[in-house]
C-alpha cells in the first residue's frame, strides 16, 4: 500500500515544519551564539517531489548523496519493519 499524493504532500509539509521547529528550538536554545548550529537531516530514501519541497523550505541547504550499491540498499530495505515499501523483489 503506498501513499496518495495528498497524503505524501501532507507528511513532506508535516517534515518541513518539524525541522524548522527543531532549528528554530535549538537557535533559542543557543541565544548567546557561542555555538555554531549545523542541522543535519537524514533520508533512507527520497522521491523528487520531497526533494523539491524541501529545497523549496530550506534554500541555502547543501545536499549530500551517499550512493550504496543496489545489493546493499535492497538488503536495508528488506529489513524494515512494518514500512509501506518492501523492495523491488528481486
């Protein structure tokens, strides 16, 4: 069972806010500013329509792509409980 469109614009928006909430939390946090705040967020797997809102959200962003080997990320995928994805099957 895979998401509807509106439900994966739902949870990409719902991501994006909790983000800027937690950046926004820890900037609070760190009013003196003697730290140097470097959110880092983390995806198992993204679609072009998250990438694109999340570019959208957060412009001045570098993104980093860690390539894996298919064998290796079908392996990973595999392992997933209870996730709505469950690999290309062979």
């Amino acid at each position: 069972m895979y998401p509807t469109l509106a439900e994966r614009f739902e949870f990409i928006s719902t991501a994006c806010d909790y983000v800027t909430n937690k950046i926004n939390s820890a900037q609070n946090e760190n009013q003196s500013g003697n730290k140097h705040l470097v959110p880092i967020i983390s995806f198992s797997f993204v679609n072009t329509d998250m990438r694109v809102e999340f570019r959208k959200r957060f412009p001045h962003s570098e993104w980093i792509l860690v390539d894996t080997s298919k064998d290796l990320a079908e392996e990973r995928i595999l392992s997933r409980e209870d996730h709505f994805y469950k690999g290309s099957g062979g």
